[in-house]
C-alpha cells in the first residue's frame, strides 16, 4: 500500500440495541415563510420543548428551555424549486451536503433540485449552534420529517385533483404518479395557487435505512466546484459597496487597562478615522495596508496585572480548582482498592492548544436606518445575533447575521467578537467595514482548547478485571468522562478552575483529554496485569458496539497477526463520545539516535450508527486523525504573564504534509440505529493509542500531551 493511500472499510455488524436520547437544539421561527416565498407549499415542524447543548464553560445549559413557536423549514415555490431553511452553519464538515441528501431521500427528488439556505438569522429557524455533533442525529432527522410531509403534502393534492385515493399514488423524482395507471403531475404543477402549510409532530414515519437510495450514498459535495474554482465567498472575502477596512489596537497582555493614547500620527494619515470607545481603540481606512499602518502609527500604554505562565500551570489548576462534584459514583473505592491485586495512581496534564483555523476571524457590518447587518464566520449565527442586540441595544428585528459556508472551526468560532468590533468600527465612519483578524490575533485573542490535570486512582484483580476506578479532571471538562468499562467502584469528578487563558470549546470538548488519560491508564493496567491491551479491554467491557469497534480496528490493523520491529511499537485506544464508538491502533517509530516519534500508521474503526455519506464519513476520520496528530504529539500554547509567546506558526507547530501517516478508516455502518455526529468522535482515539505505541517500543511512559513536543529524549 502506498503512503497516504485511504483505504476504506464498511462492515456492517450484527444488531445491537441502542437507547436513543437526542437533543433539539432549535427552536421554530416566527416569520410567515409563505407570504414571503409567494405561494406554493411550506411544511412547519411543530417540535416538543427543546433541550441545548453545553457550548463551553459559559455556554448553554443542558436544560435550557427554549421557546416553542411555529416557523417553516421547507418551501416547494409554483416553478418547483425546492428551498430548505436551517440555521446550521457549513464549515467544511460537508452537512450542507448531507442535509440535502436527507431532504432528497424523503421528498423524493434529486439533490440537485433542492437549495440549502443556512445560517441567516433573518431567513432560517433559531438553532443553538453547530456543535456537538448534532447535526446529523438532530437536524438530519428534523429534515428528513418535513420533506417526509412535505411528500405526503402532495401526494394528497395529487388525489383531490384526480378524485382518487393517496394509496393509489406514488412520489418518485419529483412528481406524482399513478402506481397502476399513466396520469403523472410534477411538484411545481401541484403547488401552484398553494398556500398550504402542514404541521408535522415528532412521530413522522421515516424511510429506513436500508431502503435509502440517496442517504448512504456518497454524494459529491453540493457546490463543489465553487470551492475548487475559487467561485465561492469566505467570509474573509465578502465586499459591499463603500467598504472600508479596519483593524484593532490590542492590549499588550490579558486583563491590560490603557492608560494614555496618542494617536496623532493615525488621524493625520488620509482617509483614516480613530474609533475610541473606552480601552477599544481602532482604525478605519481605505485598504487593509493603511489600516495596519494607521494602527501601528498609534502609541498605546497598558497597565498590565500580574498573571501566571505555563511553567507553572498545572500547580495553578490544582491550586485554584473550585470543589469538584460527583459526576458519577457507585460502590465503595475503599473496597474496591481493597481487593486489587496491583494498584496504579497517575497523574496526566493537558496543554492549552489552538484551533488553529485555516481562516481567521472575519466579519463584514454593515449599517442601513440603525439596522444591523454582519456577514461573519461563526458556528453559532444566533448566539453571534444575540451578542450583537446585547452590545447595541437592538432588537432582533434590527439585527441580522448571515454565515457564509466557512472556513474550519473546530469549535473555534462560537463567539461574536469580531463581528462586534466591526460593528463598531462601521457605526462609526457609516460605512461597511471589513475587519479580518491576522494570525497572531486569532493565536492570542481568541480561546483555547482548555489545560488540565487529571488524576487517576485504580485498582485491578487477579482475574484482570478492574476492581477500582477514582478519577478527577481540573478544568479541562466534564465531556467522556465516565469510563466504558465495567467498573463495581467508582468515583468521577470534574473540578473547575478559573482558568489564567480564555477557554472554550475544541473539537471533542474534552474527550480528547479525558479519553487520553484513561486509555493510557488502562494500558499500564494490563502491563500491570500481564495481559495483551485490546485483550484486557474487551474483558473490561460490556458494550457489544465497543467491542466490535475494538474488534474491528485491531483486525484491519493487523494487531494479532503483525508484529512490530525494533525500534516501532503497536497502540490501541478508543471509547464512546457523542453517540460514536471509536477505536482507534496506531504504530510509531522511536529513532534510538535522536528520540524522534514519528506515526507510521493509524486504523480508526467508527461506528456512528447507519452512515449518511460514506465518503463524507471517511474525510471526517481521515480528517480528525491529521488534526489529531498535532495535539497528541507538539501542540502546546506558550504564555508568560499574560502574553502568548509562540502566536505564530513559525512558532506553533501544527501537522506538516510529512507527519501524515497512512491512515485506514473501517466505517461501521449499522443500518439498524440512528445515525450520530462524526465531526468530533474520531480525534478520540489517536493521542492515547501513539502514547501506548510509544509505550511499547521503548517502555518509557508520557503521561502529557503533548507527548513530544521537542522529541521523545527531550
């Protein structure tokens, strides 16, 4: 096999059962969709009291209730387009794609025929955001159940038009015809002179997946070529008429207060205008390179506070760490280390790390009769609106906030800062203004991937078979961390920390941290316990999908029948996260001569229920394991006393063309559950599995990520 080739497996398994517990996480909008597309016919989804998604420490809380109104998500116009709302944003994950599938699978139609609008405050319904892996177990489904009426919709317009029985006609390919007769009528026909509306509750019957013709294809991705050609406009390139440009003068540390300015030599340049607004000061100017020299020409002084570095971080989160609550606890730790025959306590540390998106932060506003309008990248359009009306006092009425398909965000762009800062800066002049956040800002300013320290106490029998398990996180989060395995007693607890960087949301929250830790630990357990890893994982399990996963992966890997040479070592790590069951093998070479790891080859078995898109699926595996890679091996933020001191990446090291290696997806695809998010679970599996592989070629045990920032001897 050649380097870099993907080879993808799809296995399909025997059933399992599966509780399903979703989330929705929007609500329904306000505005007569009808009137507004001038006829034909709109189906609105009438939805139970919706449930959010934790967004970050200062996100939404799980049991947030959100409104309950009526709102349209689909519209059939009289020529027969088909036009589909959500608030969801596309930022290179492929949903633009896979939504439209869900929507061709039950209307019945082509992909082609239906147009997606997204991420349009004025447009679309409410949603909390893009996060989570959500999209596919919510939205999908959601999609799926308007089309599914919107198809009923019609076929019932068909029968009152012939005078016969719905039962008597069938909808394929836009249009309905007579299953035993000749009589065909097309979409656009039926709805012309419509102004239906139906209302559809949650129970809508839906197409199986193992019927499915359009959803469990690989659809190409729906206005791929202007991505390719450089047709389609990032946010980072959107104009509007009279626009200027604009750029921020940044405090000179975290928590700074300015205290003299003297912007004398801005205010004379041409066409500059200073903008002031307490300790916001920026510029707006004519093009990008006026305005960085017009922000550069102004001499600023900040009183800085005094601040940790990352020296010293992992004492500060111990140190500062608010009481820890009981995630979960069961039977008696004392009892359980009791009866171990070997015990094991550790302690892991988590760097802060960037997301490091291909596109910085950009947004475009725009001012027009005090109404606001900003063209921004951003996971969550409403949260960004809502942040808006808070800063100017608007109603919502007033402000609109349109996503274009984006670049990368990881978690990244849940906040609207940027988009606030232009704002600011177009309220000002009364122009547009674009303001584009330059690396270094994007490194500094905006949040991180959270640092912890988590503590593991544990204890294993001489069955091999875990007796104890106590586990504490400090501030990296709360997400995956109860342990898969069977485990009599338990004590887990996540403690927050005021954290010394901004923090938030990263791909996997902190699944990747958590999943690193234990999977590292169980390693050690099965050192301890002289048995082979996957060997004692799957002892240590009750879940069927787990094992299989497990199964799966090591047997593409090769685990059992392959063995590493000298020098390379073998790694298994995996767990469940967001309704995905991951596992992931991995096999690294040391150079004994130099202490440098490089991954050799990664298999990453994903069973994320029945697959929508298995090319989509596979670019999401492929996708996490290089990104992956960067936080599990160097990645790590550097600070001292408020300041980032690695905010470029010449500085920050992030995976290279030559860290890749040969990566194996093995899709699961189990037709017979519900299909679940993919953008997140898959990075899970692949820091503790180079930790294990590294492990096993050279005996010596890293307990960080990363794991080798400077090489395995440093």
């Amino acid at each position: 096999m050649n380097k870099g080739s993907i080879p993808v497996t799809v296995i399909e398994p025997e059933r399992y059962e599966l509780r399903e517990s979703p989330f929705y996480h929007f609500e329904i909008d306000r505005r007569d969709f009808i009137k507004l597309m001038g006829g034909g016919v709109a189906v609105f989804l009438l939805l139970p009291k919706a449930l959010a998604q934790e967004s970050g420490r200062r996100g939404f809380g799980f049991n947030e209730p959100l409104p309950q109104n009526i709102g349209a998500w689909l519209h059939i116009g009289e020529d027969g387009a088909v036009t589909v709302y959500t608030g969801k944003a596309e930022m290179g994950q492929n949903i633009r794609t896979s939504l439209t599938q869900a929507v061709a699978e039950e209307l019945h139609v082509k992909v082609g025929a239906i147009q997606l609008v997204m991420g349009d405050t004025q447009l679309t319904p409410f949603d909390m955001g893009t996060f989570g892996s959500r999209t596919t177990p919510t939205m999908n489904k959601q999609l799926r159940r308007v089309a599914a009426v919107a198809r009923n919709v019609l076929v019932e317009l068909a029968a009152k038009r012939w005078n016969v029985s719905s039962a008597d006609l069938v909808a394929v390919n836009g249009v309905v015809r007579e299953r035993n007769g000749s009589r065909t009528v097309d979409y656009a026909e039926l709805a012309q002179g419509q102004t239906l509306a139906r209302a559809v509750v949650e129970n809508e019957p839906l197409t199986p997946a193992s019927e499915w013709t359009v959803a469990g294809t690989s659809v190409p991705k729906v206005n791929g070529r202007a991505f390719m050609t450089g047709e389609h406009l990032f946010p980072s390139d959107i104009r509007r008429p009279g626009m200027m440009f604009g750029k921020i003068v940044r405090p000179a540390s975290y928590g700074a207060t300015l205290t003299s300015l003297d912007d004398r030599k801005a205010r004379a340049m041409p066409g500059v205008t200073v903008v002031r607004e307490g300790d916001f000061v920026g510029v707006v100017a004519p093009s990008e390179f006026e305005a960085a020299r017009a922000a550069a020409a102004i001499r600023a002084e900040w009183k800085s506070i005094p601040q940790p570095s990352n020296a010293e971080l992992f004492d500060y989160l111990k140190s500062h760490a608010e009481q820890g609550r009981a995630d979960y606890e069961a039977g008696s730790m004392k009892e359980g280390l009791a009866s171990a025959a070997h015990r094991l306590s550790a302690t892991y540390t988590i760097a802060y790390i960037q997301h490091a998106p291909l596109e910085p932060r950009a947004a475009v506003a725009e001012w027009q009769n005090d109404k606001l309008t900003v063209w921004t990248g951003s996971q969550r359009p409403f949260g960004v609106q809502e942040e808006l009306e808070q800063a100017f006092h608007l109603t919502k009425d007033n402000c609109r906030v349109i996503v274009p398909d984006t670049g990368g965000a990881y978690g990244g762009k849940h906040t609207g800062e940027c988009a606030i800062e232009a704002a600011r800066l177009a309220r000002a002049v009364g122009r547009p203004v674009k303001l584009v956040w330059t690396r270094e800002e994007e490194f500094t300013w905006a949040y991180f991937r959270p640092a912890g320290v988590i503590e593991i106490n544990s204890g294993v029998g001489a069955d091999g078979l875990l007796t104890a398990w106590e586990f504490h996180n400090y501030n990296s989060g709360a997400a995956a961390i109860r342990t898969p395995y069977d485990v009599p007693n338990q004590l887990i607890q996540f403690h927050p920390v005021n954290s010394p960087l901004r923090q938030g949301s990263y791909r996997a929250l902190a699944a990747t941290a958590n999943h690193f830790a234990r999977e590292s630990h169980m390693d050690d357990l099965a050192h301890l316990a002289s048995m082979d890893p996957l060997d004692f994982r799957l002892k240590n399990l009750k879940s069927e999908r787990l094992k299989f996963a497990f199964t799966a992966a090591a047997t593409a890997f090769g685990w059992k029948t392959r063995k590493p040479p000298k020098g390379h070592g073998f790694g298994i790590g995996g767990g469940f996260e967001k309704g995905g069951y991951v596992a992931t093998c991995a096999e690294v070479a040391v150079d004994p001569s130099n202490g440098n790891v490089h991954v050799l080859r990664v298999t990453t078995a994903f069973d994320c229920g029945a697959v929508v898109n298995p090319d989509g699926l596979r670019n999401q595996i492929v996708g996490a394991n290089i990104m992956g890679l960067g936080g599990a091996l160097f990645e790590a933020i550097e600070f001292s006393n408020g300041r980032i001191t690695n905010g470029t990446f010449a500085q920050y090291r992030v995976p290279r063309f030559s860290d890749v290696p040969e990566i194996q997806p093995v899709l699961i695809d189990r037709k017979d559950q519900p299909s679940a998010g993919a953008g997140e679970t898959p990075i899970c599996g692949l820091a503790p599995a180079i930790g294990n592989a590294i492990f096993n070629a050279t005996g010596k045990r890293i307990r960080s990520m990363p794991l080798v920032p400077h090489g395995l001897k440093a």
